[in-house]
C-alpha cells in the first residue's frame, strides 16, 4: 500500500511539473537535516553504569505546493531514519510517511476553510507546535477556519480521529493522540502591542481491557485549556515584554478533576553594535511557573499543567529533561528561571548561552519527608553558521547539574557528568527559518 501510495505522489508530482509551464503557482521544495548526537545524560540522568550514547538521524522532506485563484494544495512527504537502522540491500521499510497534505480554498478576501493534514503552529509554540526540532516534527488531522482581516486573525478548528475505516465502533485507541478536539485563536497586532487569545477542548479516550483484552469500559474525558497565549509589548530602544498564561480545568485521563496552570514572563534587551552588519546583543531574563501536584497526592485533583502539544524542546532547556515525550507529565511541575544571551556577530553567525534554574513547583516527598525543590542547574551553549540561502551548520553543547531531588525522581545513581553535543547540518531551500530548536 505505501508503495502504491508512493507511486501515486511522484506521479501527481509529475502531472504538476508538466502543467507548471502553463500556472506559474507550481512550487517544488524540501529539506535535508543531518544531526549527529552524543547523548550523555539527555533526557534522564544517566547512570554510573550506563554508556553514553551516538548515532546520526536523518530528516528527508519532499514538499510540492500549487495555487490556483482560490486554492492552495499543498504535500510533503518525509523519510525519517537514523543513519545504519536499514540494510544496505533494504528493498523497503517503513520509514516513508505523509507529514501534510491539506488544501485552503479562499471564500473571500479574508475568509479561508483549511483542511488536511497539517502543523499547528501557535504564538511560541508552548501549547500548539510543530516541534521542528524532533526530526519527525507534529502534525494534526484538523479543520481550520480562518479570518484574516487587517490587524486582527480569528481561526476555529476541530479535529477528529478514528483507527480506521469500520462498520462499527468508535474506540479510538492510537497513542499520544485526542480522539477529537477543537480551537478557538485571536490575534490582534498593532504596532508595539500584540496579544493572542487561545481556547482549546481536548477529548481523550479513555479504555479498560480485561486480562484477555476485552474492552470492559471506555469513556471520553474532556479537559479545557484557555488563556493568553501571547502579549508583547516593545518599548524604549529594542526592548521587549511578553508574556502568557494558561488555565487547565475538566477531567484527565484517570478521570480526576484538573485544576492546572502556566504562566510565564520575560523581558529582553537588544543591544545592537553594528546594523548594517546586523550585530548585536540580545539579553533575555525570565520565567516560567507550570503547576504541580505533591508526589504524596491521594485526592481527586490533578493540579498538574500539561503543555500537550507544544514544541516543548525549546522551553525549558535543550536537554529536554521536562515535559518532551511525556517527561514529568502529571507529577509536580516545574519552576524555570532563566537567563539567556544571545549574540549575533554579523548576518550569519550567532553564538548563545542560556542558563536555567529548575526547582519542582509541588512538592516531592521522601517517605513523609519533602524534599528540597531544587532540581539543577541546566547550561545550553548554541552556535550557528549561514553557509548560503539554503544551507547552515548548527552546533550545541549542553551540561546539567543536578541536585538529589532530580536524582531521586529518576531512581537512578546519577553519573558525575551529565551533558549532550549535537552537529547539525540544514539545507532548507526557500525556507525563512535557517536554525532550529532555540527560543534565543
């Protein structure tokens, strides 16, 4: 079936390149990134008995667009793979899948119906991402309406998923997904002034099996996530004010009462040095509070914030320690403060350092004894370098410092060293973001 769905993309791929004489909306682009990790201690502490980690991941990504007056249609697929993982006589695997393929058909001026498989990508991605740093990126199966109109946009969406094609039956049993959901997104931007408003009711499927995999019961539990998910605010000379906050209510996947939130405010400073060379110096100082619930909880309330769906790797250190692949979900939140500088040295090259201050925002206990909140210290140092339009080099280094309370969370005899590397190599034709995987 994938080699048939193959097929049929390269074929239709074809058909458009022949009629791209005639429409000159026909556009063709895609994307290679190469990253090679050494992981040491990457999202959980290693242990004094554990090896470090290295290996190179690959992203492939063919994308073909086509406008027309009123629509828009839009493909890409993606071959995702580690390098050695397939042999190299493979005749085929199952690493070829569809990223997007949705079409937008204008009604008018400012109204638009998008459809498909597609990224949500909201204000700074804390909530709604595309993850573009996980090599496999998100993206959902969604309708989108759109208004888009002056200083103001309005987009309201829903999504709803099944396993498959059935006669009967709605239990819905894919992991990590919703079994439906649905968006509500203002914006308004004026000026220095720009402010985001964010509504989302998640549906979540919730399945008990007997011990011979009989489903015994099934629910749809609904959780509610409302909030302003951006203000900005610049001021005097290159400065800068944002902020956000989010409010969780409705029942979690145990069913028990949610009671969560997410705040968060920074101020940066850019100090410029040279601007024709566009060099300058940006200080960013700030935090971030993600409620939590004491480790010795036996009540009906999860006070726990779930970030769901956000580009998380960009938030709360590189290391990706919180809330990445479901790391600390529904436990005792987080509270990040943080320091990040970044300096561009011209047009093409940038250096940055970030530093965090992790401390568990509920508390973990020991037997009847909580613990200190401190988690560690995390230090994310980046560099970048241009190469052309199309082609850059990005590199990292990052070092944590735990104290006892991450350790004994992890239930692991944490090794001294705790640090990850990266080497990246993007080549990214006609796209406007040349790195990945910073908020600096």
């Amino acid at each position: 079936m994938k080699q048939i769905c193959t097929k049929l993309f390269f074929l239709s791929f074809a058909l458009l390149c022949f009629q791209s004489s005639v429409h000159a909306q026909f556009d063709v682009s895609g994307q290679l990134i190469e990253r090679a990790e050494y992981r040491s201690g990457y999202g959980k502490l290693i242990s004094t008995t554990s090896k470090p980690s290295v290996f190179i991941g690959q992203r492939l990504r063919l994308q073909v667009g086509y406008k027309m007056k009123k629509l828009q249609f839009y493909a890409s697929i993606q071959d995702i793979r580690t390098w050695g993982s397939t042999s190299q006589t493979n005749s085929i695997d199952g690493l070829l899948s569809l990223h997007e393929g949705w079409a937008e058909l204008s009604i008018d001026s400012f109204w638009s119906v998008k459809a498909g498989r597609q990224e949500l990508n909201y204000d700074n991605a804390r909530f709604l991402g595309a993850g573009d740093w996980l090599l496999q990126a998100r993206s959902h199966d969604f309708a989108l309406l759109k208004f888009e109109k002056g200083k103001s946009k309005l987009h309201i969406g829903a999504g709803y998923n099944q396993n498959a094609e059935a006669l009967t039956g709605n239990i819905y049993t894919v992991s990590n997904n919703y079994k439906t959901a649905q968006l509500l997104w203002y914006n308004y931007t004026q000026k220095a002034f720009e402010v985001s408003a964010f509504f989302w009711n998640n549906g979540k499927q919730y399945v008990k099996m007997d011990s011979l995999g009989k489903v015994e019961d099934h629910d749809l539990r609904f959780s509610q996530t409302i909030g302003i998910s951006n203000l900005k605010y610049s001021f005097w000379k290159n400065g800068l004010i944002s902020a956000f906050a989010y409010y969780q209510f409705g029942k979690d996947i145990a069913n028990k009462n949610l009671k969560a939130y997410d705040a968060s405010i920074q101020l940066s400073q850019v100090i410029p040095f040279n601007k024709e060379k566009k060099s300058g110096l940006k200080i960013t100082i700030g935090g971030e509070l993600l409620s939590g619930t004491n480790s010795n909880n036996t009540s009906n309330i999860n006070k726990s914030f779930n970030p769901m769906y956000g580009t998380n790797h960009a938030h709360n250190g590189y290391m990706d320690y919180f809330y990445v692949g479901g790391r600390f979900e529904n436990y005792v939140g987080l509270n990040d403060i943080y320091l990040r500088m970044r300096y561009d040295i011209n047009k093409k090259w940038f250096v940055s350092g970030d530093l965090h201050d992790f401390m568990t925002n509920a508390k973990v206990f020991k037997g009847s004894e909580a613990l200190n909140k401190q988690l560690g210290l995390e230090i994310d140092m980046t560099a970048g370098v241009l190469i052309s339009d199309d082609v850059s080099f990005q590199i990292g280094y990052s070092q944590m410092l735990p104290s006892y309370p991450l350790k004994y969370v992890q239930s692991n005899t944490a090794a001294i060293n705790q640090n990850w590397a990266y080497l990246m190599l993007l080549i990214r034709p006609k796209n406007p973001k040349r790195f990945i995987g910073t908020l600096s």
